[in-house]
C-alpha cells in the first residue's frame, strides 16, 4: 500500500513538532507495512520568501488528490508583517473551503498519567473521552456580509455573518450523529437557539434528522454558555459534541483544559467521499503556532504525533497502527517524560526533539515485545 501524505509544516511551532510527526510517519514506514510517500511542502511565511505565496499552486491542487494531508501551524509575527493580500489566498481557512474539510473532529481524552497537570480534579477529568465535531466550512468564518467600513456619520464598523442552510446543518450533524452511534450514544447539539435565528434553525435541522434517521442516539440539546460550564463542571457527560464553526473553535480549547494542555489535542477534518471512494482528510494540531514559544525546542509535539495515529485511523483504515502509537504515548507519559506544558511536580522537561524520540523508542520496545 502505498499512499501521498502532504506535509505543510508553517509556522511557529509547526516545524518543530511537524518534524517529531514525520519522525514517527517514518518508523511506521520502516518497522510497519506500511508505505507512504511524504511529501514536505513549504508553507506559510516559509513558501512566500520562496514563491511570494502562501502555498505553491500545484501543492494547492494537489491537496484535493492527497491522500492525506498534515499541517503543522499557521500565523504569529512573520506572517501578521506578510502584505494583507498576500495573506488570502493558499491562507488555512482557504484550504480547508478547497478541501471541503466540513467536518472536523477534535477528540479530548483523559490520560491518567497526566491528573497531576490539569488544573482540575483528578476525579472530575479521569476516564473523560469525548470528540467536538466541528463545522469547518461555514458560519460566521466564512459568511458574507463581512468586512469594516465606516457608516453614514463616520463611526468605524466590523461586519461578520452567522449564516448556515439547513444542508449544511444536517451534513455536520449526520457526521457527529454517525459517531456517537459507534461511540456510546450520546450526542450534545450545542446552540444559542434562545437568541438566535441562525440557531434555532440549527436546533431544528438537528432534532428531525434524530428522529428521522437517528432514533437510537440520544440528543440533548445544549446552549452555549451552559455547555462551556458543564464542560468544566462535569465533562464525563459528554460523548460528542456538535457545534457550528466558532463554538467549535472555543469548546475544544476549553476542553483542551481536560488534558490539561493544548499541546495534547490533534484534530482531523474531512470531506465527503467522491464517486471514486477517496476524501480529502487535513491533520492538524489544535494547538496553533504558539509564537511564544516557537524555535525553542520546548513545543509538545504530541498533538501533532496524535494527527499520525487518527491518520491511520481515518484515512487508511490501519486501526492495529494507531492503537500501537496509542500505546506508545501512553508509556511515554507514565514513564515520567514530559514537555514544559505538561510537566509537574519534580518530573524535568525534556525537549520536542526527546519526546519524539521517546515515542519512536517506545514504539520500537512495543513492536518487539
Ligand atoms: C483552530 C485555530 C484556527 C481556527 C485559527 C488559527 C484560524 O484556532 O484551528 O482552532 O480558528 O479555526
Ligand atoms: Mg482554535
């Protein structure tokens, strides 16, 4: 089996946990039979002091025909000074409409070997597996009317619009429905129906495909701010978690506070399939490009190594792979080795560069035992 898999490592952190993901890409290529050609493409800040683009156009066209396609990090300092119009086209937001990456899938689980970094109670975040889906293609990231312009009387004013149709509701929904009947059945809707129009359409796209399609899932419907609070309240609730493109954005970094790092949340985002049974599938981080901390060598490239695992999963239906590298971060974990983000207690920081090594080492020791 031989697959492409595109890698755009960007910026900030993106290289450098990109590289410790390709590291481990790399002992399943050796170790495993499994064949992937990987292809490194610039991108970002990197692609526009080479090409004076953001990506190059074949990698963009070749992103819809990628098997599967990893993305390290986007933004920070170098790409704010980056020309605005340079900043549109190829930019991520982009890739994911060319892609029609519309669903999103941010699973958040509880490693035990980490109760000790979370600022919640251990017994509040143990056992805790629960997914967002997210919807990456609409709302109010990509509704028209936007903009800023200045009013009649000379008041500065920003535009943005919450708009969704009820097919793209239900394509969402039928994806995060789908999961939580594989899962244990339970699906949180959550929305701002109480307020808003766009909403209470979402509530009621959601409640007929239940009952129409999916009378088996139980669906609760969850409004915004309670479902931040009960996030934190009492996550184990939760199953899967369907929300529309920005409250997706927000509930899974707060429930990043689960792990208790961003750096521990990988993410996958899907299309449909074509009549030729290929998807477009982009792997990313959740964590961001984290300038603050970018070209130290102390980003946890975990998340990123987590994309490799739901790679496997989703795109080549290599589920032994993913539960190998499953177990191998889990080791890692229990064996005391951690980043800066997720260190505690007396336990030292080890850097990215160690922690992908102590992942491909653990995966060596599994592999043989
Ligand atoms: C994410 C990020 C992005 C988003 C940014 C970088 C555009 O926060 O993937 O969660 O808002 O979608
Ligand atoms: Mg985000």
């Amino acid at each position: 089996m031989t697959v492409e898999v595109i890698v755009l490592p960007g910026e900030g952190i993106g290289p450098e946990v990109i590289a410790e993901a390709v590291k481990v890409l790399e002992w399943f290529q050796k170790h495993r039979d499994v064949h992937f050609f990987i292809r490194c493409e610039p991108y970002g800040v990197d692609a526009y002091e080479k090409y004076g683009t953001l990506i190059k156009e074949d990698v963009f066209s070749d992103l819809l025909s990628a098997d599967a396609v990893l993305f390290g990090a986007t933004g920070g300092p170098a790409f704010d000074a980056l020309p605005d119009e340079a900043k549109i086209s190829g930019n991520l937001l982009a890739i994911r409409k060319h892609m029609a990456v519309y669903a999103n899938l941010r699973p958040v689980q509880a490693y035990d070997a980490l109760s000790d970094v979370t600022s919640l109670k251990a017994e509040v975040v143990g056992n805790v597996d629960l997914v967002v889906v997210r919807e990456l293609n609409g709302g109010i990231y990509f509704g028209e009317p936007r903009g800023r312009d200045i009013t009649a009387a000379g008041i500065e004013r920003g535009t943005n619009t919450l708009v969704y149709t009820a097919p793209e509701i239900e394509r969402i929904a039928r994806v995060a429905f789908n999961l939580a009947r594989e899962r244990r059945g339970h699906l949180h809707s959550v929305d701002k129906s109480n307020v808003l129009e766009t909403y209470k359409l979402w509530r009621e796209v959601v409640t007929h495909l239940g009952e129409t399609e999916f009378p088996d899932v139980l669906l609760h419907h969850i409004i915004v701010d309670n479902c931040a609070m009960q996030i934190i309240k009492n996550p184990k609730q939760f199953d899967v978690i369907l929300a529309d493109n920005m409250v997706g954005d927000i509930l899974s970094d707060l429930a990043g506070a689960i792990t208790g790092s961003l750096g521990m949340l990988p993410s996958v985002s899907l299309s449909n399939f074509d009549e030729n049974g290929h998807r477009c599938a982009l792997y990313e981080p959740v964590h961001g490009s984290a300038p603050d901390i970018a070209d130290q060598g102390i980003a946890n490239p975990l998340a990123a190594i987590m994309c490799v695992g739901l790679m496997f999963e989703h795109s080549f239906q290599l589920s032994k792979e993913t539960e190998l590298l499953t177990k191998a971060i889990e080791k890692v974990l229990v064996a005391g080795f951690r980043t800066p983000d997720i260190q505690a207690g007396s336990l030292g920081a080890i850097s990215t560069k160690c922690m992908g090594d102590e992942v491909v080492q653990a995966l060596t020791r599994l592999n043989h035992g």
